[in-house]
C-alpha cells in the first residue's frame, strides 16, 4: 500500500500532524491497532497548558517549566513550545474544542502543581475526549486521510534494513521507506511504502502492573525507533502520577491533578494533612514530590493508600468541575463532597523517548516522532502538569512543515521496491499461557525494582529477569506467526530493558529518578542516550 504519509497513532499528536500534511497535498494513512478512538489523548483529565490570562505570561510559564524539569528541560525548546502555545489553542478551538466558561465568559483556568498561575484550559474533566473527537471529526471529513483501524505496525523499513539483508547496495544515506504491519482483523501482515513515516504511539505504561494508561500504552514506536537505530533519551525518567484512585481489582482510575488545584488535601491513613512536611508548596508541589511524599507515607505507616480530601465543597460544585471522577467515585460508593477519596501513586507518562529535535525530526531521515514517544526535551527529569498535550498539538504543527520540506526535496529520489513479508516455516502460537506469564512476571518485576524509589541493586536484578524475557520472547517470536499480544510483549520487554538501561546510567537522583545509592545531583548535567550496536 502506497502513501505520502504514514502515521502510527491515532492521539492528539498523529491527528494533528495527519491534518497539517493533507491541507498541504498529500496522502496520509494513519494506523491504529485498535479503534480509531484508543489513545493515551482520550484518557486526558485535565487539560492543556498555556498563557491566555491576562495576570499571566510566557516567561512565568517558561520558568515553571524550568523548575519542575529538575535542570534537564532544554530551555530553547521550552520558549518554543509556550510561545506558541496559543496559536495551538486557536487551531483547536478552530476545529470545535469548546473549552470551558465561567458564567461571564472567559475562558475557565485550572491550576495545576508547578503551575504559578491558572493557566489550565479544559473541557470539563475529559479535555483529552473532547480533543479526540473534534480532531477524528475533522480527520474524517479530509479525503487525503485513510484512516486504518486494527492495523499493528511491526517495524519499520529502511535502506539500511535492507543492506543488511542482501537487497540494496550499503552505499546511500540511509532512510525510512515504509513499515510492515499486522492487519489484525484479517490475520495478514501488510506492507506500506511512504518516504514519511510519523511515530505517534504514545506511552509506555503498561509495562508497570499500577498504571493510568489504556490498554494501547506498550511502548511500540520507542522500540520500532530503537530497532532501526534511532537513538533513544532519558527512559528513566517515568512520572508515577500521585492520585490514581485505589481499587482492591488492581485499576486505576485517574484523579486530576485539577481536584488539588480546586483545593484537595493529602491526609495519610490516619487522616494527617502530611504535605507541608515534604514541600513547601504542600499539596501542590511537582508530580515527583508530591508520589514519593505518598510513597514515603505509605511505607512509614504500612498503608495501601492516602486519603485525598475535598469534602464540603458541595455537590453541584463538584459534580460540574469534575463530573467523570465524581461518577467513578460514586460509582465506587464514594461520595467526593462528603468522603474521603483512598488514592495511590500509578505510571501515567514518560519523559523520556525517542530523540527529536524541535521540528519532531529524528536522526533517520524521514522518521519523525510526536507526542509522548518523542524526547524533545520540553519535560526534562519531570513533566509539569498539562504541558503534554500543549507539546504534541504544537510539534505537531512543527512536524508537518518539516515533512513537507522533506517529501518535496526528497519526491524525485527513486526508492528500492520493499520487499514483501515472508513469514517462513513458522506456525500459529500455541503456548499462549507463556505471553499471560511473560507478561505478568515484566510487569510485576518493573513495579516492584522500577519503581518510584530505586537502588542500584534493584535495577541490577530488574536488568537480569528482564533481558532473560528478552531473550525469550525474541526466540518465541521467530518461531511462531505475529498476533497482536506477542507484538505487544516483544515491545514491551524492549522497552522496559531500555528504562532499566538509562536508571543504571544514571548516578544521581534527579526529577523522577531517584535512588537511595545516588541521593545527591551531580554537577555534570547529562541525558541518558541509548542506541542499538551496530547502527
């Protein structure tokens, strides 16, 4: 199947992007191994971070920003993305995100932890939805864009892939040409051609046991980016989100950072407030504080969660500030104006990811990645609230230009036929009881040594078990025919071996990456980067 434009994802970022290249005209296919609709976007609370108050402004913004990335935000990046934040804003409300009012107005604000000022656009609490559907609105009406729905994308196609396989010359610059991916529904594997492809996958959570993510969250453009041997930054630096909401069946509900900013308290399980201890920004410290402060909490007092308390607030307040969280409490039998809400800590986002410069380039020409599998440097050691949305609308944006210049100096180059996928003697798998397992054991062994406190025998033993599961599930995938659940664990394993990689890397405690070996930052501030040998 031949496209322009390939892009894997179907969140806020691949969407955007998607749009921007076919006003330009081209063709644009884009891939999503579920419904249209499954992304890490739609499961977004609380909102999109950006400076249209008046009582705000960039610099404040920026220097928020700053502060919570703990020293390794890149500063031109940051100034970038929050300058033109608000033409983000615009094109969003341009194509019918109605954000929230107040009852004279103006747009509504949340504040978030980090944040110095109300600066939190939102639709309601599911802003992230509200994105979604006006973009697949939009998408949907746009007749450049193909829209492929239970499509797994494998890997992707290079020269070099090629080279090393006998079917073209090793001279040339080595580039993107296409992918390979499994139509699920028909059981067949496909093969794409396009001189662009565009990673928009999202996160990695799934490759914890606790996690905010959606079932999509398994890490694969970050291990289709590292097998063709795009380098790979700070996978480290995981967020473990403060308030997930504690459920004795292992899910986690999110509950908006925004219920603190309305006033919420963290009181431990005997009802203490305990943040001032921790911060002097209390309950509204970064992310990093405030889930080791709970961390910290929990083991001292051996409790399976903190309470979070917005009680007496009334019910028609909250029922229209938080209307999702509230029904998921109620439907839970708690009532948030009245009860006590039992949160715990969960990984929601990665600050780390595959290595992109401010135009969502990568080092392979061709290959350009946007949204929460792309490191460009805005989060840092730690992600301030809300500015994820604001980076992959914005990138996005600068994505699309950069593709564009590239498909018109690169349109006449002629490139090598890919070749078609050839399974060989391989047979349907078998022992599905071994992917259940696998799965289990990588998830509970990065939960368990990966987690919000580390120490450097943790991660050694986390590094063991899970390049064993490598190794495994690389002989296991060799032997039998791709389904959707082995892709998953494959990438999954792969990722979880590249953040094991990076903590190791790094000897110092800094943002989300702390360990009682290295409390202390170092001088010296560096990126953890990680490249496949041979590349």
């Amino acid at each position: 199947m031949h496209h322009d434009v390939l892009v894997v994802g179907s969140g806020v970022a691949g969407l955007s992007f998607a749009l921007d290249v076919a006003k330009a005209g081209y063709t644009v296919a884009i891939l999503t191994k579920k419904t249209r609709a499954d992304s890490n976007t739609n499961q977004a609370q609380g909102g999109i971070a950006s400076v249209t108050s008046q009582t705000d402004d960039f610099e404040l913004h920026v220097q928020d920003t700053l502060t919570a990335g703990d020293g390794l935000c890149r500063e031109n990046v940051v100034r970038s993305i929050v300058r033109d934040g608000p033409a983000a804003i615009a094109e969003l409300t341009q194509i019918g995100v109605a954000f929230s009012q107040l009852d004279d107005g103006r747009v509504s604000l949340h504040r978030e932890g980090g944040h110095s000022k109300r600066r939190i656009l939102h639709v309601a609490d599911f802003t992230g939805h509200a994105i979604e559907e006006a973009l697949l609105h939009a998408v949907s009406k746009e007749p450049r864009i193909t829209l492929l729905e239970h499509f797994y994308a494998i890997d992707l196609v290079t020269r070099r892939s090629l080279a090393r396989k006998g079917l073209l010359s090793k001279s040339g610059e080595n580039r993107v040409l296409g992918l390979y991916a499994l139509d699920v529904q028909k059981n067949e594997v496909v093969t794409f051609d396009a001189k662009v492809v565009m990673l928009a996958t999202g996160g990695v959570g799934q490759v914890y046991q606790f996690t905010t993510n959606p079932d999509i969250a398994t890490g694969d453009g970050i291990a289709m980016a590292w097998r063709a041997g795009v380098p790979i930054r700070n996978m480290e630096f995981i967020q473990f989100h403060p308030t997930a909401l504690y459920t004795t069946d292992g899910q986690r509900f999110l509950v908006s950072e925004a219920v603190r900013g309305e006033g919420a308290v963290l009181r431990n399980i005997d009802g203490e407030a305990f943040m001032e201890r921790y911060d002097p920004r209390k309950d509204l410290a970064p992310r990093d504080i405030v889930a080791r402060a709970i961390d910290s909490e929990m083991k001292r007092l051996g409790s399976p969660h903190v309470w979070l308390d917005i009680t007496g607030r009334g019910e028609g307040v909250l029922k229209e500030k938080f209307p999702s969280i509230f029904e998921e409490c109620a439907r839970r039998g708690i009532n948030m104006n009245k009860d006590f809400i039992p949160v715990v800590p969960a990984a929601h986002y990665l600050c780390g990811g595959v290595e992109t410069r401010l135009d969502a380039s990568t080092k392979l020409p061709g290959l350009f990645a946007c949204g929460e599998v792309a490191c460009t440097g805005l989060h840092g050691a730690n992600r301030l609230a809300s500015n994820s949305l604001l980076e992959a609308v914005v990138l996005a944006r600068h994505g699309a230009v950069a593709a564009v210049n590239y498909l018109k100096n690169a349109s006449m180059e002629a490139d090598p036929e890919i070749p078609q996928w050839v399974a060989g003697r391989v047979q349907d798998a078998d022992e599905r009881v071994v992917l259940s397992h696998n799965w289990d054991e990588l998830r509970r062994t990065m939960w368990d040594y990966v987690g919000i406190v580390r120490t450097t025998k943790r991660l050694e033993r986390a590094q063991s078990r899970v390049e064993n599961l490598v190794r495994e599930i690389h002989d296991y995938y060799w032997q039998v025919n791709v389904e959707p659940k082995l892709l998953e664990l494959r990438n999954m394993a792969r990722v979880a071996s590249l953040i094991i990689s990076c903590a190791l890397q790094r000897l110092e405690s800094r943002g989300l990456h702390f360990t009682l070996d290295f409390p202390d930052k170092q001088e010296e501030i560096r990126d953890s980067i990680l490249r496949r040998g041979g590349y």
